[in-house]
C-alpha cells in the first residue's frame, strides 16, 4: 500500500505538488521546526505504520520531514528501526539504497540550512521596514486571541516547550520574542 507523507508551512499554501501521486495521505500544516513526531497527521502516519508494517511510505523532499538535521536524522532512524519503507522522491532513493543514508545527511544539512536563511530573510525585511518607517511589525494593539488559535499560531513553540527546551534555544530556533514564549508557556 502506498502511503504519502506532506507538510505545508501555512494554510495558504497548496499540498497539490507533493500529493498527485495519490494513495493513502497524512499531510500536516505546521513549520518544519516542528519535530516529526510531534505533529498531528504524522502521528497519525506512526500509528498506521505501526499497523500496517508493509506499507510504503513517500515524501516530495527531505525537508517535507522537516528542517532541522537531529530531527530529520531521528525520524529516518525511527523509519529504519522498525523496518518501514521510505523514499524521498525528488532524490529517487529509498531507505533499502546504502545510498540513502548519505543523501539524507547532505540533504538534511541543506533543509537546516534553508530554515536559517529564512529567518535571516524575515529579519532583513523586519530591519528595512523599521528604517523606511513602514509599520507592519506584529499585529494590531488591543487585539487578542483565543487560547486555541493563538496555540495554533505558535505551534512550534509549544513543540519546543513539550521537549523540555530552554527560552533561549527556543528564542534563537524560531526567532519569536521572549514575550511570546512566555506567553504560550503560561498557557501551558
């Protein structure tokens, strides 16, 4: 049985791409920071896996795993400890491939990287808006959230915070205020 693992970053965006291929879908919305196993549809995927042992499973790219290297490396571990199929497909390789181990490495080693230079990005853009003067810095004062939607919104915060992470590392993985991850823990 064929199964398809996808993950989009926000609603907005279409899982049309990594999905054509068809057969049984998990696709999640959330950042790739978000660990794997933390995620509610490939929870969801371990569970059917753990069921359903012979299934294959595919992904568009390694970054659809996610963008962090240790996270990318545990979840293929947790797919090789358990004997289930895996194939990346824009590599062309799966996890029977000795091949596969190297190009996960490098290609987990570039997804981490992108992460980065996306928040590099984000930042730039930040920094020249404060000099031209343009405000669109956060969101409207006297505004407010409900604790569902603003735990949605900062989803991977609270994956950091389940793992035990430290404000700091929190701070510097997702470049979200200080202010906010307080918030999100006090809500915890």
């Amino acid at each position: 049985m064929k199964v398809i693992y996808a993950r989009v970053s926000t609603k907005e965006q279409n899982l049309d791409r990594q999905t054509e291929k068809g057969g049984k879908i998990f696709s999640d919305v959330c950042s790739g920071s978000i660990p794997f196993k933390d995620r509610l549809q490939a929870k969801k995927l371990i569970s059917f896996l753990k069921s359903t042992p012979e299934a294959k499973t595919e992904v568009k790219s390694v970054d659809r795993l996610g963008r962090n290297m240790k996270d990318i490396l545990s979840t293929i571990e947790l797919f090789k400890k358990n004997n289930w199929y895996l194939r990346i497909e824009d590599l062309g390789i799966d996890n029977t491939s000795s091949f596969f181990d190297l190009m996960i490495g490098l290609m987990g080693t570039l997804a981490e990287h992108e992460r980065k230079m996306i928040n590099e990005r984000a930042q730039q853009g930040r920094e020249i808006a404060k000099i031209k003067g343009d405000i669109y810095l956060g969101r409207k004062k006297g505004t407010s959230y409900d604790r569902e939607t603003l735990l949605s919104k900062h989803s991977d915060i609270v994956a950091h915070l389940k793992l035990g992470e430290k404000e700091a590392e929190i701070l510097r993985k997702t470049g979200k205020s200080r202010t906010t991850i307080r918030k999100i823990k006090t809500i915890l």
